[in-house]
C-alpha cells in the first residue's frame, strides 16, 4: 500500500530545512520552498495556497513554524513508510489462498487459512442407507461440520510446494469417545513441480480420482457430496504420484495422473506387501483447464470442459475409504476383522464437466467389482450422478446476480446389507441454491432432497424427504 502522503526525496528535505534557516531572499526563498512541497506531493494545492496564506510578516520567518514542522514530519514519515514497503524481506497480502506471508526474492511463501461449515439438517444427518433409516425417528441438528486450517506454499524454489490442512473438531455421536472430536492432520504433502510436463507429489492427500471428491468441500455446489460419494471414493491414501500437464493450450490440452499408495485410507501403515495402484488421463476437449471447483461463480468467459477416465486397484482389508480412514461398505466385514488382503478391489470412473458464463454441469459413472477371497464371491457395484447450476441473472436480470440455482440426481445399486447376493437401489434428487456473498470464501447454501429406497430383501421400498442448510466461510 502507497502512502497518502507522496515521499519527498531526501535531497528535497535537506533544501526545505535550508531554506527555512535563511533570512535572505525571503519571498523567493518561500516560493521555491512551497514549490518543491507541491512538486513532490508532500502538500496539495489546496494546502499550498493556505500555506501562502499564513505567512509572517517578519523577515525571520519564511511560513508559520507549527504548520512547516507537521508537513515536514509528514513528508519524513512518508519517506520512511516507502522506503521499509521496498526493502522490508517479508512482505505480507491476502489473496485467494488467505494471508500470506512470502519473502521478496520469491523462494518462500506461506499462505494461511480458516474455514468454517456450519450446518442445519432435518430430519437425516447423513444419507440414510437402509429402509430402517428412512423409518428411525427424525432428527434436527446443528453441526460444526467442519473447523480447518490451511497452511501451504513453497519454500527454497518457486516449484518446491507444500501444504497441510488440520481438522480442527469433528462432530461425535453422544455415544462416542471424545478422541472421535479430537483435531487431527487430514492432509501433507510435498510437490516437486518445477516442470509443467512432469511433476511428483508426496504425502497424503484425496487421490486425483474423481471430481466429486477431489473439489474441495468448500467448492461445492450443493451442502454436501452426493450418495455416490461414500461408496466409490479412494478418499486420502499416503503413498507417491506423478502428474503432469501436456499439450497445454491445444485441441491435445490433457492431464495425466498415477500413483502408488498404502491402500490403508488416512494415516495407517500398510499391513502386507499389496498396494494400491491408480491412474488417471483427463481430456480438456477445448484446449483450455478445468479448475477443481463447481460452480460457474467466476462466470467463465469462453466455453471450458474436460473428459476423464480413471481407476485404481486395491488388496486389503478395507472395502471402502472416508476421511476417518479405512472402512467397510454395508454387507462387508470391518477392517478389524477382515483377513489381511481379504478384499480385492477393481473400480473405474467416466467424468464430464463444463463451464461457461454462469452455466456449469458434471457428471461421473462409477463401476466397482469386490472379490471376497475368505468365500470366492464377487460383487458388482454402480453408481453415479448428474449435476446442473445456472445463475439466471445472466440471462434474466431480475435475478440477483448472488443467487445460483442447481438440481441433481444420484444413484447407488450396492449389495444388500444382510444378503450380498440382493441388491439394495438408492436414488437422491436434489434441488440446491447458492447465495454468494464473496465467491466460495462465504456463502449460503439451501439443498432439498427427495431419497429413495429399494431393498431387494424386503421387497420393499420407501422414501423421504431431507432438508439442509449451510453457511461456509474461508478467511
């Protein structure tokens, strides 16, 4: 930030105290002196001219003493604000990425964040996945979602990145431990990403699967991910990954992604000598990138969309991945219990999305095949959504330019909790409005859901209706 008051040159200073000791010359000795103060910008027109005003009469005295110290003192204090704004090291701002500290040679940085999601949800606090669920007694709760903080940057090199994010207090059942509440480290890692073409991260992190899960919980269109979420995201693995960004700005425009991790979810040791193998080669169709973010909120001034496809493969205990870490789908056994490489994993994913000025849509198509070696059956999971936002004032300007409105609709076909060879349907429908008070860093979101049920075991089926609303902030 410039200082209100111009700097004076010191040269400029050492001539305006000279000229205020001298008796000779007066009036030419006053002129020259106001004119180098207005020259420089230490005064304005406006105190030039009432300076001229306030003259002595008295020979000894070029201007009124108190009214040249305060504008001297000014001018002083200007020139030493500017001179520690350019040789100051460290300079501080705040941008996209929160306050940010970073040194003026650019080989250090450090960017710090807060975010909040606090959240209203009746009668469902998560999505119910079985009939008995949708049949439990309602429930109305106010949730600290989720508390973080974000650090990251670079240091050493421009190219040599890192971040980490603390969870700060996840919310807990009445019936659970405090240590379910307590903060803990969700994501760390290092980038090496000196070259656009090639590039290695380390750590732990939400694998580059799908978009659903890789766009930030901050950046989501709705108040939370939909029913495909929990059964068919990698979620965050520790392991290595190498990826790149090809052909950039060309019909050819890509990026590529492949990793090799524990296969154990969030901050556990592999427990054999199996791993989790991923990949994953997304097309920007009109040669330009896909930020992972939903929403057209930036308004997009030219038509932007990718096509992706990935998979992973897995042996473990685990038959499903959250933030908690490794756990188990309805049907199958925990990781507690389950044999060392008891499960073996084969998934693949289709991803579409697009943008463009206010209009924004994705999709995904998820496949997942579990084989239990402890009996030799193998199960088949599907699912998926749709999801389409449009801020109308684009194209109606009676609409608040804030407001975002979205719809969705999602499905699961997963094995039945009590019989695997059954097949338990979920749908959600979803309708959703954003109101965005400062872009994703502070919004209000309203999301209705219609859910539904279709057991195969029962013969049953049975729906409802859920409704949420969320306010989430970044500073």
């Amino acid at each position: 930030m410039k200082p209100i008051i111009a700097p004076l040159k010191f040269k400029h200073l050492v001539l305006a105290v000279a000229l205020t000791q001298t008796t000779s010359a007066v009036n030419a000795a006053e002129q020259e002196l106001l004119d180098i103060l207005l020259q420089n910008g230490a005064i304005t027109q406006e105190q030039y001219n009432g300076l001229l005003e306030q003259e002595t009469v008295s020979s000894n005295d070029i201007l009124d003493q108190p009214v040249l110290e305060e504008v001297l003192d000014m001018a002083v204090a200007a020139e030493v604000a500017e001179q520690i704004e350019q040789e100051f090291p460290v300079m501080a701002s705040r941008g996209s990425s929160g306050f940010r500290l970073e040194t003026r040679d650019g080989n250090w940085q450090t960017n710090l964040q807060w975010r909040a999601q606090m959240r209203f949800t009746t009668p469902y606090r998560s999505d119910p996945r079985q009939i008995s669920a949708l049949n439990a007694d309602d429930q109305a709760n106010f949730e600290a979602r989720r508390l973080r903080m974000k650090i990251g940057g670079h240091g050493l090199q421009p190219w040599l990145q890192y971040y980490f994010e603390v969870d700060l207090q996840p919310s807990r059942d009445v019936d659970d431990s405090s240590s379910s509440a307590s903060a803990r480290v969700i994501d760390y890692r290092i980038d090496i990403a000196k070259w656009d073409w090639i590039g290695i991260r380390l750590g732990q992190w939400k694998v580059d699967l799908n978009r659903e899960r890789v766009d930030s919980s901050g950046r989501q269109q709705f108040v939370e991910r939909s029913i495909a979420n929990r059964v068919f995201t990698m979620d965050r693995q520790l392991g290595v990954q190498v990826r790149g960004h090809l052909f950039q700005d060309t019909p050819a425009d890509m990026r590529y992604y492949a990793g090799v991790f524990n296969g154990e979810g969030r901050a556990v040791n592999n427990t054999d000598d199996d791993l989790m193998y991923m990949a994953r080669l997304q097309w920007n169709f009109m040669g330009r990138d896909l930020s992972w973010r939903q929403t057209d909120v930036e308004y997009t001034e030219q038509p932007t969309g990718s096509l992706a496809i990935a998979g992973f493969t897995n042996t473990g205990s685990c038959t499903r991945w959250s933030s908690s870490g490794c756990g188990n789908l309805d049907g199958f056994a925990k990781p507690a219990v389950a044999t060392p490489g008891q499960y073996e994993i084969k998934q693949a994913v289709q991803e579409f999305a697009f943008k463009y000025r206010g209009f924004s849509a994705q999709q995904e198509f998820h496949r997942k095949e579990i084989t239990d070696n402890s009996d030799g059956s193998t199960h088949e999971l599907t699912g998926g959504y749709i999801q389409a936002g449009n801020f109308f004032h684009n194209q109606f300007e009676a609409v608040p330019e804030q407001l975002e409105l979205a719809v969705r609709y999602a499905f699961v076909d997963e094995p039945n909790a009590t019989n695997r060879l059954l097949e338990n349907e979920r749908r959600e429908f979803t309708l959703g409005a954003n109101w965005f008070f400062n872009g994703h860093d502070s919004k209000v979101t309203l999301d209705y859901s219609r859910l539904s049920i279709d057991d195969r075991l029962l013969l049953a089926e049975d729906s409802d209706n859920r409704l949420r609303v969320q306010w989430d902030v970044q500073f």
